[in-house]
C-alpha cells in the first residue's frame, strides 16, 4: 500500500516506531513486563490485590499485537508534529464509530476483561464537533502503553505537518524566526541598510540591520502565536483547557 493510500498519521506512528526502536528499549520493557508479572504471582495477589483488581481494567500487550501497541513517546512526538490532541476519551464529544464499540466488545470478551482506559488522538476540533478529521483509539496497556484499538476518518491534509512546523515548541519557533530573519538580511542591498557610500557589504551596518529585524520579527511572531493559536503544540498536545 502506497503512502497517498493509508491514514497519514497512523503511517507516521508506524514509521516513527520503527526508526526510534533500540534493543535497550525492548529490554526495559521486557524488565518492566516481568517486575509487572511478577506483582500478581499467585503468592503475591493477595499482598497486592487492588493493583490486580484494577489489571482488569487495562489491555494486554499480546505478542501478535506487539505491532499495534504504541509508547507515550511515539505518540507525543506525531502529536506535536501533527498539532494533534490526545486526551482521554471522555473529552471526545461526538459519537464513536459503531465499529470502535465493536472491537472494544471483541477485545473485552477475548481477554476477559472490562477495559476502561481510552484515549483519542485527532485534532482539536474533532475532540468539540462532529469531523471527518482522522482518529485513532487507544487503550492503555498494563504495562503503560497503549495499545491501538480503531481509526477512522480521512486522512489530515498532507501538508499540515509543514503550515505547524513552526508551532512544535518554543526552539523551532526561536530558530526558525532566527533563520528567516539571517536570510532577509543577506538579501538586502548595502544602499537599503545604511546611506553611508562607503560601507561594503560585511559591514557592522548588516550586523546592526539583524539584530534590528530581528527584535521586530520576535515581536511580531510572539503576537501571531499567542493572539491566534493560543500555545505551541508541546504545551496543549495533552491539555484540554486549550478547548
């Protein structure tokens, strides 16, 4: 299947899982894994019986489910390149798909289990109106991962990851109006940064001309960002008072 074909955000969770994978990932979570399932040995249950009752309420990580089961990191990182909430699913205001009720049901009845713990990652305005917006629902795992339950919807606009490249977090945002600004700069004739006939083109005049647009363009971008789109995508990834 061709990249224009799949969903693009759930391709970009894949892909990022795969290039961020390392054996010492896989052997932190095999150790977190055997310290879980070692809580809840049959001489332990007891000791620690409120953990056990509440294991209930979370997916498994199954071996032929490995591929579908998702860190918090994985899912931060799409989130805030994206510019993409991911909340429980209580704050998700329209109706779930009938087939998400479905597997969540199929998942219940296989693993015996009464799973509680959802989250939904789609766009801000999904999470508040009817939209055929992509989405993807979460359970989380006992192992504190979450486990991909569903998605829906249209693929995002496939250039929505570069219109909010400049809003992932205040260090893209600074370099980025650091870079443009460089660049302006370099392309301004010597005759419109200073009146002065014999300054040459590296002159304190461009330095000075920088540090100039550069106070100007801070400004400018500090009242867009905040007057219209509130916060940076690495402050309101998992925050719902953005709503």
């Amino acid at each position: 299947m061709s990249l224009f074909n799949q969903q693009p955000v759930f391709h970009a969770l894949q892909e990022h899982k795969q290039k961020t994978a390392t054996p010492e990932d896989a052997l932190i979570s095999e150790t977190n894994k055997i310290l879980k399932q070692d809580l809840f040995d049959d001489k332990k249950i007891l000791a620690n019986l409120r953990q056990y009752e509440e294991s209930f309420e979370y997916a498994e990580e199954a071996s032929d489910h490995q591929a579908d089961v998702y860190t918090l990191k994985h899912i931060k990182t799409i989130a805030i390149e994206y510019r993409l909430k991911f909340l429980e699913s209580n704050h998700f205001q329209p109706d779930f798909p009938y087939e998400a009720i479905l597997k969540i049901k199929d998942h219940n009845r296989v693993l015996r289990k009464d799973l509680k713990h959802f989250f939904v990652l789609t766009t801000d305005n999904h999470f508040k109106n009817k939209s055929a917006d992509e989405a993807i629902l979460f359970a989380k795992t006992i192992y504190g991962n979450y486990l991909l339950i569903h998605r829906w919807g249209k693929p995002l606009d496939k250039w929505r990851k570069l219109k909010n490249f400049l809003l992932r977090d205040f260090e893209y945002l600074f370099m980025s109006v650091v870079t443009i600004t460089l660049c302006t700069t370099l392309c301004l004739p010597t005759e419109v940064i200073t009146l002065d006939d014999t300054a040459t083109y590296w002159s304190g005049y461009r330095v000075a001309a920088f540090f100039h647009l550069l106070i100007f363009n801070l400004g400018v971008t500090a009242f867009i960002t905040f007057a219209f789109t509130k916060n940076l995508s690495s402050s309101i990834w998992n925050q719902r008072n953005d709503f």
